[in-house]
C-alpha cells in the first residue's frame, strides 16, 4: 500500500515537471535544438523516475524478506508448542510438528 502510493506520487512529480516544461515551450516556433533539449529533459526525469522506482522495490522487497523470517520463527515457536501438547497429551511421538514444519521449509 505505502509502495504504490510512493509510486504514484513519483508518477505525480513527474507528471509535474513535464506540464511546466511544455508550458514553457512554444511549438510553432522551436528549434531542433530545443526539441533536442526537451527530449534530454524527458529522459533524465524518466531515468530518475525509473531508478526511485527500483529504490523502492528494493526497499519493499527487503521488508517482505524481514517479514518472512519473522513468519518463520514464529512457525518455529508455534512447531514447538505443538511438539509440547503432542507430548503431554500422549508422551510419545517427539518432534513430529517440528519434523515436519522442517521438510516444509527445506522447499521454501
């Protein structure tokens, strides 16, 4: 959710700087040089766009990664309980949740 807003309100300035420039331009009366200028304009605010852009993707996924991990170990810690019912309710069959939360994780 904070992503897509980031990225929409780069979209936003973008879309800014962009109205600014071609108020500022008269069509009928350009050079080449200018329309030159205007497309160098265009390309450094898109690559500044596209490289905020994979910023925050990266900042994303770097978040997801952390919140997998932390999903992980509480998968841990709930195994474990599990593991500890399974123990006082029967007295055998030790490890079998962990066990098996084990080779689930083994394909993740």
């Amino acid at each position: 959710m904070a992503y897509n807003m980031l990225v929409n309100l780069e979209a936003w300035i973008l879309q800014k700087k962009l109205g600014v420039i071609f108020h500022t331009m008269s069509y009928s009366n350009q050079s080449k040089d200018s329309l030159i200028s205007l497309e160098d304009q265009l390309e450094t605010a898109l690559s500044a766009t596209r490289a905020r852009k994979t910023e925050l993707t990266m900042e994303f996924v770097k978040m997801l990664q952390e919140k997998e991990e932390l999903l992980r170990e509480e998968n841990l810690v709930l195994a474990s309980q599990i593991d500890n019912t399974h123990i006082q309710r029967r007295g055998g069959t030790v490890g079998l949740a962990r066990r098996t939360y084990a080779s689930i994780r083994t394909y993740a």
